[in-house]
C-alpha cells in the first residue's frame, strides 16, 4: 500500500493567480529520500497549472477548514504568499512548507501523474497533534469529492460514524468546516448541489 499524505497544493497558472487545493500525495521511497507523486484528475487547475509551471508547494496544516472551504466551495480564498525558491504560492498560515519540482510526468487520460522532488522545505509554526475531528472532517472532505461516485447510503453511513468523532472532540475550526460539508451534502441529497 502507498503512503499517501493528505495535504493542500498550491499553485500558479500563466495567470499568475494562486490555486489552493487538497491532495493526497504519494510518497514512494527513492534510494535515500522519497519521490512525492502528484495525480491530479483531469480536467483541473492543478492540473494545468503543474504542465505550465511543473512546480508546486506542499502546504502541512492543521486547520481543516482550508480542505472543507476548497471542497464544498465555501471557500478558497486562502491567504497565500511566495514560496521561497519556486514559481508558486504558498499558504500564510500553514505550519510547514515543502516546494517542489515535477521531474517526470507520466500521462494518463484521467490521472497524469507528476514524480516530483522537494527542493526547499520550511517549519513555521509548532505542531500541536491533531484532535479526532480533524481526521473526520478531512474523511468528510474526501467524502464530498466523491458525492457522484459514491452510493448514498455508504455516505451516510460514513457520516454516521465520522459525528462521532466531531461530537467528543471539534473546537470551533472544526465545527465550522463540519457545516459546510454537511451543508454540501445536503444540497447534493436535494439536487441543489449536482
């Protein structure tokens, strides 16, 4: 089984604007280090702004509202700043940063997947552990992306089990990105969100 960490993109278009985006990345050992694999779906910005720019910024965060704002659309105006040494974004408030390069694609017709190595990485702020409710609603955000592909009654089931968790140990972020997942999903059940 791959390694895969679930955490926020950014990127920049020919447009020059910045991109926020959840993602899983795939961490494949190489020789001493690790190779970080990308495979955005097509059609997408990240996407397009990888083949433009072949860099991105790996932003670790703890505040989960940054996945459940890009998910249910709620919100995706993330405060960003430069990244260091790469032509990208990254978050302002993240508490690591890793900027890497793309140094092979591999083309796929629905998941092209880009093998890319960190070229600079930053700590900013201290990492405190994560709450219960931060994995349910990252689980939850996931659970979104995939409201066309999933059977209503697996969601259902998943959120059952997922409250939980939110109900023994949210504090306000969480509770907040909770909302808009499940206002999400709700739409989705009533049609307003397809």
């Amino acid at each position: 089984m791959p390694l895969i960490r679930e955490t926020i993109i950014t990127t920049t278009g020919t447009d020059d604007r910045p991109h926020v985006a959840p993602m899983g990345v795939t961490v494949e050992p190489d020789g001493d280090g690790e190779r970080l694999v990308l495979a955005p779906f097509r059609p997408s910005r990240t996407l397009d702004n990888l083949l433009a720019r072949r860099c991105a910024v790996i932003n670790h965060t703890d505040d989960v509202r940054v996945f459940a704002g890009c998910i249910s659309g709620r919100r995706r105006d993330w405060p960003t700043v430069p990244a260091d040494t790469i032509d990208a974004p990254r978050l302002a408030d993240c508490l690591s940063h890793e900027e890497i390069a793309v140094v092979e694609v591999e083309n796929d017709p629905v998941r092209p997947r880009f093998h890319c190595r960190t070229v600079h990485a930053v700590a900013h702020a201290r990492f405190r552990g994560f709450n219960r409710a931060q994995a349910a609603v990252i689980e939850a955000a996931i659970l979104v992306s995939r409201l066309d592909m999933l059977p209503v009654d697996k969601i259902a089931r998943e959120v059952e089990y997922l409250t939980i968790a939110i109900g023994k140990t949210a504090g306000p972020r969480e509770l907040e990105a909770w909302d808009w997942l499940m206002a999400r999903i709700a739409a989705h059940r009533t049609g307003e969100g397809s």
